[in-house]
C-alpha cells in the first residue's frame, strides 16, 4: 500500500469538488473505541460565507472545530471526522508526520 502524507491529503480535501477534481473520496479512520471505520464516496461540507466581525462565542467555535474535516455522506448525512484519527485516504496509508 502506498503512503500519503496528511498535508497531500488536506490539500486533495480543500481542491476537491474544484474543476480538475472529484468532489468524491473514501476514508479509513480510527474511532474513539479503537475500531476502525470507513467511508466511501463521501464528499466535502459547503461552508459558510465568512461575515463580518467576530465576537467572542463565534471565535470560540471556530476553536472547537479546528483540526476536524466537515463532510457529507452520498445519502445526505453530515458528520465529522477528528483529522488525527485518519488512517488511509483514497486507499493510500496516511503519513502523518508532515
């Protein structure tokens, strides 16, 4: 199995769904019991225009969502996936190093 590393995957992550790319990937990632998961044909969450000046509760979640990615399922679900806890990305092992 080839490797990737996790900078190659975040930059694959924010491309796609961009001309040139599938907006479609799959996942292998490690739940909090220790077992692992997998999702196929998932895609990236939209987001949100930014606005205007922040206030204090509008930083504070932007801290609780940092180091997650948003995505969707092909039936429509959203979730989230805790980025330290991906282990393969479109079937390649994740180097997490750099």
């Amino acid at each position: 199995m080839s490797a990737i590393y996790l900078s190659q995957v975040l930059t694959s992550y924010r491309a796609s769904g961009l001309s040139g790319h599938s907006p479609y990937f799959s996942l292998t990632y490690r739940k909090a019991d220790g077992s692992f998961g997998q999702k196929a044909g998932v895609r990236r969450q939209a987001g949100q225009q930014p606005g205007g000046k922040k206030d204090l509760t509008s930083i504070q979640q932007e801290n609780r969502q940092a180091g997650k990615l948003h995505l969707v399922e092909a039936s429509g679900r959203q979730f989230e996936l805790h980025i330290p806890l991906l282990v393969t990305f479109n079937g390649q092992r994740i180097d997490h190093r750099f």
